[in-house]
C-alpha cells in the first residue's frame, strides 16, 4: 500500500527525479518521458470517462489502473535485477494485452465497415477517445525511444500499442457503432 503523507518534498527541487529503484535521474530522461506521458494519458481517460458510460466506462476505469500498473513498470530500470529486489517490481503482463485485444474483437463485431480514414471527433465520448488514442501512440513512440537506449518490459510496448488500437474502435462504437464517423475526403478543400 501506498502513503503518502506529504505531498511536497523538494527533492526534485534541482532538476532530478527518483526512478522506482531509487537511482536519481534528470527529468527530462527518456525514462521519465515515458511513464510522464503514461501518466499524461491516464488524465486524458479522466476527462473521456466525464462521457462514458456502462461497459466502457468499466473498461477505462479498468485501464486507468493499467496505466499505473504501466507506469510503475517504466518507473523501475533494470529488470534483470528485478529477483533480487526488496520488493517484487509491478510490471505488465502479457494476459493485460490479451485483454485488450480480446475487448477490441468484441467491439469490432459490430461496427461499419471502414471505408476512409476517420477524422477524429463526432460525439464528446469519441473526440475524447481519439485524443487518448494520439496520447497513447506518445507514449509507445517514448517508450519504444527508451528501448533502444535501455531494458524496457516488452509486454509495456505492447500494451500501449493495443491500447491506441482499443482507443480507436471504441471512438468508432461512441460514434453510433461508426454510422456517424466523420470520414475523411482526400483533397476535398482543393
């Protein structure tokens, strides 16, 4: 369990953060960027769940614990060592995206098929998703940056990168099961 007792430390005060393990690093870091916009992205979900209702607000709610689930897996470098810490490190698992994926092939049942690309917007509930779609695709670009550079949990990568997908079909089902997508005309302003 987590408390937290004062809010302001001062720590952080010159310009470095603590990671999960406890090593300090620069805030602009390409560790911090990650879970930074991890965390960006569940505020986003915030806002689109002010529209959900039902199944989906369920389901962001379910993501908005992911997200710091995720979040704490991108806070702790050096998985290698992850036996031999005091405390097992949070990380993500494949089954999280097995969920999703499982979640967008029920919502994609019923959906009109596509026939263009879809201009993000429509009803609130599904602008709000496309923004948590382009926010999530953020995310995985810093995560994916970070990779190349240090050890990240694969099944982090993956998560996100199904989690933009998830985004983009339930704007389609916020849309009138994507009968009132607004669709993309190349040229059209010629």
């Amino acid at each position: 369990m987590v408390v937290l007792n004062k809010i302001y430390t001062r720590t952080g005060d010159k310009g470095d953060t603590a990671l999960g393990d406890g090593s300090r690093v620069p805030k602009h870091s390409p560790r911090v960027a990650a879970y930074g916009t991890v965390d960006e992205l569940n505020a986003t979900l915030g806002l689109a769940r002010l529209h959900a209702d039902g199944d989906i607000d369920a389901a962001l709610g379910r993501m908005q614990n992911d997200l710091f689930d995720l979040g704490a897996d991108l806070c702790r470098p050096e998985m290698d060592k992850d036996a031999d810490a005091e405390y097992p490190p949070l990380r993500m698992v494949d089954s999280q995206v097995a969920r999703l994926e499982s979640e967008i092939d029920v919502m994609n049942k019923n959906l009109e098929p596509l026939r263009s690309f879809i201009l993000p917007g429509g009803s609130p509930l599904s602008a709000h998703l496309h923004l948590c779609r382009t926010v999530a695709r953020r995310a995985e670009r810093l995560s994916v940056e970070l990779a190349s550079v240090e050890e990240v949990n694969p099944a982090a990568v993956k998560y996100l990168n199904r989690l933009s997908d998830w985004f983009f079909v339930a704007a389609r089902l916020a849309n009138d099961h994507g009968r009132s997508d607004i669709l993309w005309v190349p040229g059209a302003n010629r």
